[in-house]
C-alpha cells in the first residue's frame, strides 16, 4: 500500500489528446509508451512511481470518481455531468486554457419567438396543454440538462438519450431542441439552431482533476509533488516575464509602485551589490512596468521569457495536499 504508484491518466483520443500531450511536455513531464503504441500504460521519465493510464476524456472521469486514477486531465463537463457528488469524489487543481467549449440549450433558429429559457417554457407548456405531448430535448448531458431546467423552473420536458449527432435530432423529428457542447458554432448553424441567450449551462474547458478516493500512498504522493512542482512552474514561468535593470538604489515608492501598481514580483529580494534589480510581472505589464523603471534612472531594462520559476510550494500541490489532509 505505501508503495502503490500514482495512476496519471492522459486523453489517448479525442479533442484533448493533443493539447493534453503539449501541456505534459511543456512541464518537462515526458510520457513514455513502454511497448509500442497499443500499449495503453506507460511511464514518465525521470519520475518514479508513476504508471500512465491512456483513456478517453470519459473514462478518465470514471476512474477519477472511482478512485482507478490519482490525477487526470479531462473535461470539466464531463466531470460535472458524471460525477454526482463531485465536491467530495475529486477536486479540480487548475484549469488549463485548452479544450474551451460551452454546454448550451439550442433550438431552432426558425422558433424567432424563442429567445430565453422562459420563452422555452410557455413553449413546453403549451405543446403540453395543445397536444397533449411533452417537449424532447435531446442530449448526452442528462444530469446537467436536470439541474439547470430545473433551476429556471421547466418541468413540462422529457429527455431524449443521444449519444452522437445530436443536433441532428430537430431536423429528424427525434426532439424540439437539443443540449449538447458547442465551441466554434459551426455545427448548431449548419443544423439551424441557435443557443438561447441565457442558455449556457456551464463554460468549460480542459482541468487538471485529482481524485480524493485513489489510494493516496506515500509514493503516490511523492509522486504527485513532482509532478504538480513542474507544472507550477512551467505556469508560472509562462505567465511572467524577467526583467533586469540596473536602478542603484531601490526607494520605497518606486518599490510600492512595482509590487502594488504592477503586480509585480522581486523574486531574488531588493538590488545586488552591482545595483541590478530583477522583477518579475505579469506579462501584460510588461512595457508599463519597463517605462516605469526607465523613469526612474534605471538604464538598459531587459525582459526576458522564462522556461520554469521553480519554489518550495506552490498553490497546486497546497490545493491538493489540503484537500487529502
Ligand atoms: N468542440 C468540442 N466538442 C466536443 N468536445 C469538446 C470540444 N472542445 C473541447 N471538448 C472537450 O473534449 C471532451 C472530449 O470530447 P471528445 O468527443 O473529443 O472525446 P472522445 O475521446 O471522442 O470521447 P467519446 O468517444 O466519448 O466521444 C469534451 O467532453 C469536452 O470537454
Ligand atoms: O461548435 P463546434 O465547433 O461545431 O463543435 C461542436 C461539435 O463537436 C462535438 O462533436 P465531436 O466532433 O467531438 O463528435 P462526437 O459527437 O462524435 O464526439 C460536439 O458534440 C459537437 O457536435
Ligand atoms: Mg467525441
């Protein structure tokens, strides 16, 4: 048991394969096929106690909530939509900018008297009272579709289980509208459909998920720190820029200046015997904060981009650890 290793599970399919394999890579995390491409477990090198679990974005979300993956990069909707007690089965460390797309309510662009959810709801009353019949949404997302129809009030409605092509079911006869994920558009408009103005259910994208009922071993733990130390600091390092200037001395005002009205950081405390400071910022700040420093005397300033900001704790291991106790 204090030996078990850490299960990292990667998308090996679908929209998140790619950009989940960047992600890893950026952070120094090198995720090796033991033996040829369908081999569905493999390792990280240089890391021990780590055995790589290739799954889809689904199954990644099965094995976080059953505790067969200590950490997992997937979805948030389908964290949300598969896991009932989310809060207590895992805890998501950090979204990670890829993977963007909304869970909507759509219906047919040619309902022009349909804008809203409440406009969605005098329909389903009346296809109710005139015919007799309860409105179809159809949709993979069933629990999601639930809770937010329930939360606007909307009873009057049955679902329809769709597993695939789902916008396609106005058009077949299947159901009036649809829930379904959408990121371009592109395949609601060619369906003739149109998302209601308050019609997003949840925006999402790609988290990195860590499972609170995997057997959390020592090595597994160990394990978790590593990895989560590496993609701290790649993301901070991502985030910041370096600057060097050569500014003497350091007063008071112009160090509030750069900490309160920049965001900025003195990673390595005030100026060196040479008179060199270095900040670190936000990368938005950039040129403000390189005005600021020449405004003051400090003369050259450069910037550079930084692969890894490495440090004792960061805040994804803290969310973790906390969370485990
Ligand atoms: N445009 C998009 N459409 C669908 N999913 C997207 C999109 N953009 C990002 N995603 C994310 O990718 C996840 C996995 O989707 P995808 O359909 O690619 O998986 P998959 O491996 O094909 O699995 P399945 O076989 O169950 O469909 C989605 O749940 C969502 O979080
Ligand atoms: O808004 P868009 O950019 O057009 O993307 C949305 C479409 O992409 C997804 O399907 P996917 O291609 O993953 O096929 P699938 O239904 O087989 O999973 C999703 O189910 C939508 O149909
Ligand atoms: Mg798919």
């Amino acid at each position: 048991m204090s030996d078990t290793p850490l299960v990292l599970a990667v998308p090996s399919k679908g929209r998140l394969q790619e950009n989940a394999a960047r992600f890893f890579s950026r952070a120094g995390l090198e995720v090796v096929q033991s033996r040829g491409a369908r081999d569905y477990r493999g390792r990280l090198a240089g890391v021990p106690g780590v055995e790589v679990a290739f799954l889809s974005a689904s199954d990644i979300v099965a094995q976080l909530a059953s505790g067969g993956a200590h950490l997992g990069v997937t979805g948030e909707d389908l964290v949300r939509e598969e896991i009932h007690d989310a809060e207590e089965a895992v805890e998501l460390l950090t979204p990670l900018g890829f993977g963007h797309a909304n869970v909507v309510v759509a219906a047919p662009q040619a309902w022009i008297d349909v804008r809203t959810m409440a406009d969605l709801d005098d329909v389903a009353a009346d296809m109710r009272v005139r015919h007799g019949r309860k409105m179809r949404v159809a949709t993979k997302y069933i629990n999601l579709t639930r809770q937010f129809f329930a939360g606007h009030g909307i009873a009057d409605y049955r679902i329809v289980e769709s597993l695939g092509a789902t916008e396609g079911a106005p058009a077949t006869g299947a159901a009036e509208i649809i829930v379904d994920i959408t990121t371009t558009g592109a395949t609601l408009a060619a369906n003739a459909l149109k998302v209601l103005d308050d019609g997003i259910i949840l925006r999402s994208e790609a988290n990195l998920v860590a499972s609170l009922r995997a057997p959390w071993s020592e090595t597994a733990r160990a394990a978790a720190r590593t990895i989560l130390t590496r993609i701290a600091a790649e993301e901070e390092a991502r985030t910041m820029r370096e600057l060097t200037a050569r500014v003497g001395a350091l007063d008071a005002a112009l160090e509030r200046e750069i900490i309160d009205g920049h965001g900025g950081r003195l990673p390595f405390g005030g100026p060196d015997e040479r008179g060199l400071l270095t900040v670190h910022c936000p990368a938005d700040r950039v040129f403000a904060l390189a005005a600021l420093l020449t405004d003051n005397g400090a003369e050259p300033v450069t910037v550079r981009a930084l692969d890894y900001v490495f440090r004792a704790s960061n805040a994804l291991s803290e969310r973790l650890f906390t969370r485990l106790g």
